[in-house]
C-alpha cells in the first residue's frame, strides 16, 4: 500500500517542464516542487532549536 501512494505522489518534472505553455508555469512547477523541501528544513530547524533551548533551561 504505501508503495502505491509513493509511486502516485511522484511527478516527473521534466515532462511538466517539457509541455509547460509558457516560462511562468515552468518557475510555478520549480518553487512548487521545492515547497515540500524548504518545509521540512523549517521544521527540523525548528525542533531542534526548541530541544536546544528546552535543554539549556534543565540544565540551569
């Protein structure tokens, strides 16, 4: 099951780059596939700047 959803979640972007109607799609279909990516670096720097700070104030 779960191989399913990820073969349905993957887009081939070089195909969506190659039938793009004009050059604003293809910079849409660039941010778009970079969202999910700059969302998960804010988040992991997120916990780990609460688990630091949430450390520093036990230690004190």
């Amino acid at each position: 099951m779960r191989s399913l959803l990820i073969a349905l979640q993957q887009v081939n972007i070089e195909e969506k780059l190659k039938t793009a109607p004009d050059g604003n799609y293809q910079v849409g279909v660039l941010i778009g596939s970079f969202v999910p990516f700059i969302v998960l670096v804010g988040l992991a720097y997120f916990l780990y700047y609460r688990a630091k700070r949430k450390e520093k104030n036990l230690n004190n």
